[in-house]
C-alpha cells in the first residue's frame, strides 16, 4: 500500500523533478500595474475560435492571453489545438493556465488541486513547449491553499477588474459592448479584462472592443508585459509531434498522463 501511495505522489508531479516548496503562497494580481497597457484575456479554450481571435488581436497591433483549460491535445476532433496553441505563442500571445478540468479549487482537497494544476502545466509543455507561469483559477475562485499550491509551483495568480459580461446569463453583444464602453469610461488608467473564447455569440464584440481600446489610447499587451512579470517558468522543445487524433492524451478525468 505504502508503495503505492509514493507512485501516486509521483505521477502528480508530472513535469517538476524537484521537490515543491512548502507554504509559499503565490502573488496574486488583480489587476495590471503599468498604465496605459490593457490585458485582454480570454478563458476556457482551447476552442475552434482561438485563431480567429488571436489573429483580431494581430492585426489591431497588440497581444493577448489565454486562460487554456483541458482536453487541449484530442478532444475536439475537428481543429487541431496543437498547431493552434503555437500558433497563438509564435505570433506574441501568452498561454496561460486555467487548471485542468475547471473545478473550483476551493473545493478540491490538496491532491485533487495539485493534480489540477499539474495536469495542465505538463500538457502545455509537452504539446507547445511551454509551462506557464500564470494561472486564473476557474471562477476567479481562490483561498490560502490554492494560492499555497500555486505558490509552491512558482505560479502567479492573476483574476480581472475588468469583465466583457460575455458569460453572463444575460449575455448578448449589445451588452457586452456597453460593458466595454462603460468600463473603458470608468478605467484607472489599465484594465485586466475577462472574456471567455467559447462563447461565440459575443465574438462581435471583439471588434469594437479593440477599437475602443485603442481608440481610448490604451496599448495591448499580454498579462505578463503588463504585470512586468515572465510569461513562462520554462520554455522549451514540445515532446509531443504526433498527429492529434491518435488519443495517445488521456482526456478524461485521468489527466495528462502520457
Ligand atoms: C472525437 O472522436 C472520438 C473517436 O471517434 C469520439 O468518441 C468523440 O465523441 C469525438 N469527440 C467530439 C467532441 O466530437
Ligand atoms: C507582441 O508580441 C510580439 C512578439 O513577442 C512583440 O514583438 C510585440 O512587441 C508585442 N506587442 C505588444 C503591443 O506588446
Ligand atoms: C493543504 O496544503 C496546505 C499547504 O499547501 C496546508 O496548509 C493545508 O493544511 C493542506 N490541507 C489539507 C486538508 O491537508
Ligand atoms: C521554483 O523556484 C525555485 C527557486 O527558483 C526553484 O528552486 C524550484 O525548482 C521551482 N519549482 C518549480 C516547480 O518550478
Ligand atoms: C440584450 O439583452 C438585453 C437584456 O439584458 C435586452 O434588453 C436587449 O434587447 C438585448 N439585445 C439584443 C440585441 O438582443
Ligand atoms: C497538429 O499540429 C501539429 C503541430 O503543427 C502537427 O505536428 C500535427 O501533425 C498536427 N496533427 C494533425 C492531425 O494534423
Ligand atoms: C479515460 O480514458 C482512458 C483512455 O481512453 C480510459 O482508459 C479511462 O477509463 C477513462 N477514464 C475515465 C474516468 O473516463
Ligand atoms: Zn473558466
């Protein structure tokens, strides 16, 4: 039994050879600290509209963050999120971290929440090379253990003060567009903005909000360049290169296991 228990403990550590450190809490950012810069993020995917949004985000001249959560290597079988996620980091997008399967880690017991968060981490490195240093936990939802377990990956945790209300159960873009010009009014001279890449309804709105933004003066930049901190903890060569469809990912509640 005991021995088994160490294999367990092991498998969650998936990337990180060396020992997590103990009761480090993580920064927590709100908010971005350079004036002038807005962070437009996008959460949920990756989703069959990341190209068409990062290439928006492209040609207004700016750059922008994405939140990615599971499934990220074979679970939509009709775009290829391999090639996309690299697509998004090779034109100066970040990829961020979402934890794996959107729970809200504020429930999960400690094992659970490591498990979230090293899923994630060590899918993004082996399909794109990289392992974020940035994570929003779903819902926005936080306590002193999950900025502990993102503390003792060496993880930011970064949530808005901005939101598109593109989630909102109201949703529709004539409201997201007025919550954009709303906030963009009330702005502090930064915003750190909430939107969601799955919710194709409001995907309108992504063209008036750039130009709003930009109009109003505001550059835009990923979550990183506007907190000053690094986007990644490591960046490397992606060990995956298989096509996308072969399920050698376990997409399921098993994690990234392979
Ligand atoms: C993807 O393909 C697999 C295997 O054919 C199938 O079981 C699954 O339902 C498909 N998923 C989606 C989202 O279409
Ligand atoms: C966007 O990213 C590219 C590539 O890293 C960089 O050259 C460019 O300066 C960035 N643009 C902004 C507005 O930060
Ligand atoms: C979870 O881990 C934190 C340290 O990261 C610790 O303070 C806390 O007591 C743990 N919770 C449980 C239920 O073991
Ligand atoms: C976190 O940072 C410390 C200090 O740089 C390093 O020793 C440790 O290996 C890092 N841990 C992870 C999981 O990246
Ligand atoms: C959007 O929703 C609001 C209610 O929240 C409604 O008054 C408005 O007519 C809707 N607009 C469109 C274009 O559907
Ligand atoms: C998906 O994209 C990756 C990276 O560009 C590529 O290596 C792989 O062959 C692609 N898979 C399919 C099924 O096209
Ligand atoms: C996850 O998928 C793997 C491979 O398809 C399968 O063996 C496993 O039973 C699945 N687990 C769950 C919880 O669905
Ligand atoms: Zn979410």
């Amino acid at each position: 039994m005991r021995s088994a228990l160490v294999l367990v403990a092991f498998a969650s550590l998936s990337y990180a050879s060396t020992p997590l450190a103990r009761d480090v809490s993580a920064k927590l950012y709100t908010a971005c600290k350079n004036p002038g810069h807005v962070a437009l993020t996008f959460d949920d995917g990756p989703w069959t509209n990341n190209k068409k949004i990062s290439d928006m985000v492209s040609n207004a001249g700016g750059n922008c963050t994405f939140f990615m959560r599971d499934c990220i290597y074979n679970s939509y079988n009709s775009t290829n999120y391999t090639a996309v996620i690299r697509y998004a980091i090779a034109a100066g997008h970040q990829i961020a971290s979402h934890s794996w399967s959107h729970k809200d880690l504020t429930t999960c017991d400690n094992v659970t929440m490591g498990q979230e968060l090293d899923w994630m981490n060590t899918a993004l490195k082996k399909v794109a090379g990289v392992v974020p240093a940035v994570i929003r936990p779903p819902y926005g939802a936080y306590n002193d253990d999950v900025l502990k377990a993102c503390g003792a990956r060496n993880m930011s945790v970064v949530t808005w003060d901005s939101d598109s209300e593109d989630s909102w159960a109201n949703a529709n873009a004539s409201n997201s567009k007025a919550a954009y010009d709303r906030q963009i009014r009330a702005s502090q001279g930064s915003m750190l903005i909430l939107n969601h890449e799955t919710v194709g309804k409001c995907n309108e709105v992504l063209a008036y909000a750039l130009e709003a933004l930009i109009s109003y003066g505001f550059q835009l930049v990923t979550v990183a360049k506007c907190l000053d901190i690094a986007p990644y903890l490591w960046v490397g060569q992606p060990e995956k290169t298989e096509p996308l469809l072969q399920y050698t990912w376990v997409c399921n509640n098993s994690g990234a296991t392979s």
